[in-house]
C-alpha cells in the first residue's frame, strides 16, 4: 500500500500562531449567555461576579465588556435599566458600582452586607474613653446612614442604640446617663 502523499496546499488551515499575520488582532467571540446567566434585575451581585468570570476568561478590555453587558438580559425593561446604569461608565469597575446601585433593592448580598457591618460594629471591646466611644458611635452612626440611604436595609433602631449603650463601660455610661439626666429605658429609646 501507498502511503499518502503530503501536499503544500494554499488552501490548508494555519496550525499555530506564527503562521497568522501579525497585523490581525485576536478579537474574542463572546458567548451567548444562557438561559440560567441572563439577568433578571435579581442578585446582581452574583450576577455580575458570573459575568466577570467569563469576561476574564476572554480577556476582554473594559469597553467591551459594558458594551456587551446589556445583551445579558432578555427583559425590555431590565435592559433599559442597564443602558441607563452604564451610560457614562469607563471602567468595568465603573460599571459593576453602578449596577449595584441601579438593582440593589433586590440583592441579599448588599442588604446583608449592612447588616453584618452593623454587627460587626457592635461586637468588640468594652469602651471607656471618650474619644473611644465618640468615634464607635460616629462609625455606627455613619454606617446606619449609609445603609438608609442605600435603601437596601430597613433600620430597626432600638436594635442598635442598645448595641450601642452594650458596649461602653459601666461607668462611662453612668457618667452619661448622670449627665444627660435620662434612665436606661430613656436612652434605648434614643434614635440614633
């Protein structure tokens, strides 16, 4: 039997990256998103993070990738949202704050992420200086302002003037109580 003759044909595929002329950019194709990755205006956080996942994969630059993102939906309504959050956007970093923004109301991680910076706030030491406990209630108070004005939390406030009040010392809190003239159950009433 013969064997097979090789043929220089014009026609043959390139085999490796040196046979491409260097003048042609590698431009990725990115893949339709499937049914269970489109976005639905819910958990855009872990949305996004998917997305990412496969933007990274592809190596795509930040222009792409927020150019693309609006045809990871199938909602007329939720595309617009989209549009609408990115308009302006330049960086992918940019983009994914402004999403978050925009879709919010609806993610658990964001909403959890307040409740468990609060919690955080009130585990720690007791405070005894002053100065201790006007920065704790400035972060507490600034962080409760944050997570109102992000309207992703609903602030249940005697919850967190006591976890405030649980955390300064016995005395300190005496001191105040002795100074402001208000009980216990005045200062838990006290909004924050």
């Amino acid at each position: 039997m013969a064997e097979p003759t090789v043929r220089n044909d014009p026609i043959r595929p390139a085999t490796n990256s040196s046979e491409y002329p260097s003048s042609i950019p590698f431009i990725p194709v990115i893949p339709q998103p499937q049914a269970r990755e489109k976005f639905d205006g819910r958990h855009v956080s872990a949305w996004l993070e998917k997305v990412e996942n496969t933007y990274d994969q592809l190596s795509l630059p930040d222009e792409r990738r927020i150019k693309d993102l609006p045809n990871w939906t199938d909602e007329y309504d939720i595309r617009r949202k989209v549009k609408t959050a990115l308009r302006g956007k330049t960086t992918w970093e940019e983009a994914k704050q402004a999403l978050k923004l925009e879709f919010k109301a609806r993610d658990p991680k964001q909403f959890q992420s307040w409740a468990q910076k609060l919690k955080d706030l009130a585990k720690g030491p007791i405070l005894s200086s002053p100065l201790d406990i006007l920065d704790y209630i400035q972060n507490f108070s600034s962080t409760i302002i944050e997570a109102e004005e992000s309207r992703t939390m609903a602030i249940k406030e005697d919850e967190y003037v006591e976890a405030i009040l649980n955390r300064l010392n016995q005395q300190a809190l005496k001191d105040i109580m002795i100074f402001s003239g208000l009980t216990w159950a005045q200062m838990k009433k006290l909004s924050y």
